[in-house]
C-alpha cells in the first residue's frame, strides 16, 4: 500500500497538512501540473493549511486503479523533493 493512502469507498484517500495556505497552494499547483501530466485529475479540497485528495477513474466504473496508484506515488514524490 502506499505511504499514508487510504482504500476506502472504492478510493484512495490522504491529507497532507502543510505550514500554512501558501504552502498548501503551492503543493496543490503542483499536483495541478502532475494531474495534467498523468491526464488524470484528482478529486480535492483545501482550506487553510490542509489539502484532501481522493483518487479514483471515472472510465472505470469510479474504481482504484493503477492510474491512481501512479498518481498517488507521484503526488508523494513531490513531497520528497
């Protein structure tokens, strides 16, 4: 399973908890990017310092795929960087 993911409602679910909006802001513009990237977009909210994201693909029936999974990992390699 990947680092802090959670499978639950046929998604995959984290929260990431930064210093303040503008660190949360940033990290979602990057996401952004990523998402385009992946041609796959992540369903999110954000307020303040914390960003919610769930990921899971529509063309399959709004299952876990291995699409999410990349994603996933790739949203975390951000955080690696």
């Amino acid at each position: 399973m990947l680092d802090g993911w959670k499978h639950e409602d046929d998604k995959l679910k984290k929260t990431f908890t930064f210093h303040d909006f503008v660190e949360a802001f940033s990290f979602m513009s990057l996401v952004a990017e990523l998402a385009e990237k992946h041609n796959h977009h992540p369903w999110w909210s954000n307020v303040y310092n914390t960003v919610h994201i769930e990921l899971c693909t529509h063309d399959a029936g709004d299952v876990v795929t291995e699409k999410d999974r990349k994603l996933a990992e790739d949203i975390d390699r951000i955080l690696d960087a």
